[in-house]
C-alpha cells in the first residue's frame, strides 16, 4: 500500500465538511482505496467487473450437499443468460459479469460472458484423497493471475469476486480451519442449506481432511490437498490484481477462504481487497478476522455467485466520491469547531 | 401493508434461482416494499428524494454542544451548494436534495434545494422548559406530512429522510429516553463529538427534561415539551408518505428518534419504513428496537444530513430488482432440490 497516499487521504478526510471521523468505515474505505491505488483521491471505480469462477468438486460424492453437481452448469448457463442474482445485482451497479469455467465436469461454451480455462474436469474427492496434484494447482493458480492482467489490461479499475460450485463450502472449510486453526466443528457451516445429518457428516469429511495436511505444508500443498479449482483461481486474481493495483471486492465465504490462501503467499496482496460483506456461514466470521478486513455489507446472505460483493460496489464507490467531491471547512467558510 | 402483495412477493422469492432465504435482508427488504406499494414485484425506485430537515435549537445556550449555531446555517448553505457528504452521496444514486427550513434562526433563501416553512426561529431552551408551544408542534407536523405529499405529486418514489441542526442530538435523546422508558445515561451520547464533562452535562439536561413530561402526554405535547422542530418536519413526512405508499428511509439517530414520534400516531406508518443504517449513537439502537426496524447499513456513521438513508438506497433498488428481475427455477430448468 502506497503510505504517501494513505496520509494525504487520512488528511483530507479531516478537512471535509464533517464532524471529523463521523463517516466512519467510508473513511477508512476511502484511505484504503488511496493506498491500493496509490492515487488521492483515488478515482471513483466506474468500470467494474465481477470475476464469477466456478468448479466442480468430487467431493459431492461423499454426500455433502442436496444439490446434483449438475447445478453447477445451470447455474453458469443461468449466468450467461443474466437471470442468476448476480446479473441483476450487477445490471444495478454496471457491472460486467465475467465467469470463469476452472473446473466443471461438464464443458460449457466460451463466449463474451463465460471464459473457458478448465484445468481438470472437477477436482478428486477430498474426502479421500489429494483434490489435485500440485501441478494442477499451480496451473489454477496461474490461470487467475492470468484473469487479473487480462481485466486489468480490459481496463477495470475494480475486480468483484464470486463463484460457483457445487460441494464448494466443504473445500472452503477446509481451507480455513487449516489456515485459522480453528476446529472443522467451529468452521463448517450448511452451505446451501443441509440438515443436521448431513452437516455431522460434512464436518467429520472437513475434519479428516485438514488433519492429512502435512506439518509445514506451503500453500500449493494445502490446495492441492483440500482445495477447489475456483479457490485457486480467485487466489491468483487476488495476487495478480494487487501487482496491478486494482482493489478486489472480497465475496463470502467461498472467496474469503481462498483469500487465505492467497495470504499465505502474500499478506500485502490481502491488504489491495476489501471486504464485500460477512456471510450467516460460521467460517466466514473467523476468515474475516484472520484477514484483518471488516465487511461493508452484513445482511445475512448465504448466496456466493459475487452476490455480497457487488452489493458492497456503491459504499466503495461513495466511499471514494466522499473523499474527492467533499467541500472543505475552508470552502463553506466554517470554522471547524473545538472538536474537530 | 398489503398482505396479498407481500404473500405474493414471498412466494416468488421462493422459486428464483438461488437457495430458499439465501439473500437474507435482502429477501425480507423486496416483501417489505411489495407491502408498502401494495404492488408484486414492487418497481425498483428509480426516482428518490433526500428530504433534509433543518432547524435550531435553543438548548444550544445551555452549552450541550462545542458547535456555534450559526454551523446550522453554513451547512444548509453547504448542500445548497452541492459541497456536503448528503450532496456527494446523493449524486452518486441520482438522487435530489430537498432541504426544508423548518425553524432555523437564521433567514435563508427560498431555492430549487431549500424550502423555507420555517414555523419558528429556533426552539425554546428545553433544559429550561417548553421547545415549543402545542400549537406550533401541531403546525410543524403538518408541515412535513405537506411535504411528503408535494414529493408524492412530484413522482418520487421513494424518500430518504434526514436532518441539520445543531443541538439535535439532545432532543433526540429526549425523544429516543422517554418512548423507549430507557434512562438518559443510557441514550444520550456524543453526538458530533463532545467530551466527557459536556457529556454528562448533557445527559442531565436530557434526564430533567424528560421528567417534565406529564404522565399519560400524547405525542404532541411530547414534541412541544423537549423536540424540535426537524423532529416535526420528519414525523409528518413519515405519516403523509405512508398515506401515499411512498417507502421512507430513515437515517440515524435524529431520523429515528423522529419516527419514534410517528409511532406513537401510527404504528402503521413505521411499517411503511426501512431503516437506511445503525449510528454509532448509543440511543439509535434503541431507537431501532423500538421501531422494530433492522439497518441495511452498520459502518459506524455519525454523521446524519441523510448519509446512511442515501447509502441504503442501492441495497433497496437491488432487493426490488432481484424480485422483479431474477429466473426461475422453471426458466432456468433446474430441479430446486430437497432442500429448497
């Protein structure tokens, strides 16, 4: 983060027509905005993509989800059509929805919304195995770095995050009782919706899962041994796009723990995200907090897809009108008081 | 409310594409607002109004505040001119600001923004008796359901309420102490940032004019014993607006502590709110669990002018454009499965 531009925007902030501090987390947004981008005021982000990046997971064969793996494709043929949330959500914002086929079992057609880079046809079940081998991993990785240069070069100045995958909540869990410590019963949550059966079963397969992570294990290792094609490639995005200095809008639970991975290889790249929203998913509080990211939106959304991020797209944005449009004490001619 | 409107809206919600309650307040915001204009899906309100109550307040002598009044003026001055945070923020979701003079001190000019119906030059000093008379709480009331109505009849859609006036926050408090029965040390708080010494003299003004409230006093004698003005003004928009089917937002402390006068006319017209955001003064929540009402926003503002109701406008349009907008599981040929 660029520490010239945060202070000139943490001086700013003081200065503008408001008790001082009295737009709380829109400040804070508003410095943030100013160090990803190493510009004050930074810009207000106009042009925005939304990064949807969907798998499959051999993981739905041990039983960890109502939902056929199937949905997967409709869902990503819904998204193509515009009739998912996150089109609408998007359509609100401008936003151009940008799905990315990771590692679906089925093969879907590359066109102007759905981009086809599928490094293996779903993972391996991780219940009883390696999800993918390390070369794989760092293939998915590769590839979500890739996506970031290619909307960066497309000119967006703000990268939405989101995915799709069915089975994607149990890697996601496993991703982050191993990165927080915190045990699979803490961390797993009913995804879509699962009944208390199921969820016992779906904790006990994370819970097994985490414990074959190796001692010392690097990043690639935990991923390729818990993860999801689409948490790899929204960690690359996360690592490409902070080299690039675009700030990306972090979604819920799925996204948040893929940005734990990402972590591991950089915190400095988790300090270019925000924090779209908190999601009712147990491990989502906790990957929040290992991230140090406060949500912008909490509104006990479960749904993934970018739905929580895109809604957080107009506070950031307003975050950064506040910071460069704002009227000065000194232009309203108003002393600033005793408390300022 | 209209519960043909609402059953309809929740049904609906039920068969998009996404799993059953999955955009949480989202969800409950679309049946709300179907409720409200009595339509399924409710139109996403394009056209909105930022009605900005200003007034004075004559406990500003008795030193609950480090501001000079004269602030009231410069700041209405200030969104005349298009330089304030509500400004900024309102331009953002193309809003319009209204600002109504409802009894500031000074003489400002009659404009496109500013609506002089100032009923009188501030109050009285309700740490010494009275803020107003009876007559002058029921003129003020009208004023604001007039308001609503001209909004109305100018084809707005939806109207987020705010407030200036300096001193506000202590007949807020006042309001917020005694239709809540919680004690002023409970409720009153900092307001736009005073210290520890003025805090505790506030308080004590707070707690002592409440007591003066007789026993059984209705709603009018309330607001002419310790309200203002602007508190007046907000509580007739929000009685006129609900007549009219217009969804209000609310703001924070000030805002609340206003709807708190309109319920106790009409519980029936708080229905016809959503709250825009949780103010990090202490009252505002108590003032929300009163009203019954969940913020869309929670980023620790404290600002008023209508910053968090305009902030929440986005998240209202999208949870109306989800309803209105999204597949099916029918369209989108996708069994819901068990668990839909």
């Amino acid at each position: 983060l660029d520490a010239d531009a945060m202070r000139a925007a943490t001086e700013r902030q003081a200065i503008l027509t408001k008790p001082a501090g009295s737009l709380g987390v829109l400040e804070e947004t508003s410095v943030r905005l100013a160090g990803i981008t190493g510009v004050c005021p930074p810009a207000v982000p106009q042009k925005v993509a939304v990064a949807v990046f969907a798998a499959d997971h051999g993981v739905v064969a041990s039983g960890v989800t109502p939902w056929p793996q199937s949905v997967t494709t409709s869902m990503v043929e819904n998204f193509r059509a515009g009739g998912a949330a996150v089109n609408v959500l998007s359509r609100q914002i401008g936003a151009d929805v940008a799905v990315i086929d990771m590692g679906m079992v089925d093969d879907v057609k590359e066109d102007a919304v759905v981009r086809v880079r599928k490094v293996r046809a779903g993972t391996a079940d991780l219940a009883v195995g390696a999800a993918m081998t390390r070369d794989e991993a760092l293939e998915a990785l590769g590839t979500g770095i890739r996506i970031a240069e290619e909307l960066a070069d497309a000119g967006y100045e703000l990268i939405a995050t989101g995915d799709m995958g069915i089975g994607n909540t149990t890697a996601s869990a496993c991703l982050i009782a191993h990165f927080t410590g915190r045990p699979a019963a803490e961390i797993t949550g009913r995804g879509t919706g699962i009944d208390d059966a199921m969820l016992t079963h779906k904790t006990a397969i994370v819970a097994q899962a985490v414990a074959r992570i190796a001692e010392g294990a690097g990043p690639v290792d935990v991923l390729a041994e818990v993860g999801g094609l689409e948490h790899a490639g929204i960690a690359g995005l996360i690592l490409g796009a902070a080299a690039r200095r675009v700030p990306v809008v972090l979604d819920g639970v799925i996204v948040s723990s893929a940005a734990l991975l990402a972590q591991a290889f950089s915190p400095d790249a988790v300090d270019h995200c925000l924090a779209g929203h908190r999601s009712v998913e147990p491990g989502h509080t906790a990957a929040l907090g290992a991230l140090g990211l406060r949500p912008l939106v909490d509104l006990d959304l479960r749904l993934g897809e970018g739905s929580g991020a895109v809604l957080a797209v107009p506070l950031i944005r307003s975050a950064a009108a506040v910071l460069a449009e704002m009227a000065t004490f000194a232009d309203a001619g108003i002393d600033a008081g005793t408390d300022a």
